[in-house]
C-alpha cells in the first residue's frame, strides 16, 4: 500500500479527493461534521492573519433550485462557444450537484478584512484570494476525510450569486461549494474519464532553479 491509497493518511485524503457532482444522496449533514468542517476552512493561513473569508450555509432548496437555473444557462453558454467534437464529449459531464446535495456552502472574500494594514499583501493585491482558495481547500480536504463529497460549481455570474445570498457588494463570491454525503468518490476523475482532459504527470510542471519551457 502506498501513501496515495492509505485510506487514514493526510496523502490518502488528498489523492482520493474529488470534484464530486452526481454521488450525493442528498442525507443531510450532522451537525457537528459541519462544524468541523467549517473550523478546517476557517483554520486556513492568510496573509497577515486577514481571514478574509465568510461562509454561507444554503439549505434553502428554493434558492437552491434558482441557483440551478442560472447555472445550466451559463452551461449553454459555455456549450455555445464549443466545437462540435468538444461539444459533443462535454454533453456528457455533468457540472453541478446543486440540488442532489445535502447543502451548498457559499465561500466569499472580503477584501477589507484587516485593511488597511493587512501585513504581506501591498506588492501582490490577489495574496487575500489566494488565502480564500487555502480556505476552500482545508475545506475540501476536511469534508473528504469525513467520508463528504464536495463539488466546485463555476458556471455562474458572481452578482447573480451575491444577490442570491445578499452578499455585500465589497464582498467577492469565490465558490459554490456542494456538500454532503456520497455513494462512493470515483476511482477517477469525471473530467478524465469522459475524455475531456488527462492529468498532466508531475516531471510535465516540475523546474529547477529557472523555468525550461517543455517541448
């Protein structure tokens, strides 16, 4: 057994993490789970102890559903601009699991959380986003070791979703984020399996000291 397939490990966690979309069962969370959870998330690193994060809680199905809508418009649209070959593998794919899951968790950035002084981020002005992504990911990794499911959904316009869920206008919606109970996580990666990209092995992206463009 190697560290990638060590169910209880921190690197069994990660290589058995998944962008998960049609395993939900739609049995809600415990309580307690979610808390958890959300402590990971909240326990990120950002620069200078900013935590410019927030976290919405949506089990509201009737938001839920509107969400959906806007998203499978934004899902033709993308489909719009594809070839037919493309077009054709990504038929297939499915992109949300908005309303098969247990909730969906709304992950924003606040830009004016510790400002003006917020220590690390004056020569690179993204640093507080990148903190949120750091976020997300403790989350994921956290809800994946809870034996939870989690899908990215990015097929939407962010003032669509901060108006869903009355997020102030300085405030970034970075993520919805599906959560909940699952079947099973896949074996392989949806996007993979249908043919739409293949993972790229390590040595592909891997330089020393300076960049050496790959042929």
């Amino acid at each position: 057994m190697t560290r990638e397939t060590e169910t209880g490990s921190l690197y069994g966690t990660i290589f058995r993490r998944r962008d998960t979309r049609g395993e939900f069962t739609g049995e809600p969370i415990p309580e307690e789970v979610l808390r958890r959870v959300l402590s990971a998330a909240h326990a990120a690193p950002s620069v200078g102890l900013s935590q410019p994060w927030d976290f919405v809680v949506v089990s509201d199905m009737d938001l839920r559903k509107r969400f959906r809508e806007h998203v499978l418009a934004e899902r033709e649209v993308f489909e719009d601009q594809l070839d037919v070959e493309r077009a054709r593998v990504f038929a297939n794919i499915k992109i949300e699991g908005i309303v098969e899951s247990s909730a969906g968790i709304v992950v924003g950035y606040d830009p004016a959380r510790g400002a003006p002084d917020v220590l690390g981020r004056h020569a690179i002005a993204d640093a507080g986003l990148y903190s949120v992504c750091l976020a997300i990911q403790n989350l994921w990794l956290a809800a994946t070791a809870e034996g939870l499911g989690v899908g990215w959904v990015s097929f939407y316009r962010e003032e669509f979703l901060r108006d869903l869920v009355g997020l102030p206008g300085n405030v970034r919606p970075v993520a919805w984020l599906c959560v909940g109970p699952v079947r099973e996580l896949p074996a392989v990666p949806d996007l993979e399996r249908h043919g739409w990209r293949e993972r790229l092995p390590l040595d592909a992206v891997l330089h020393y000291e300076r960049y050496e463009p790959r042929g």
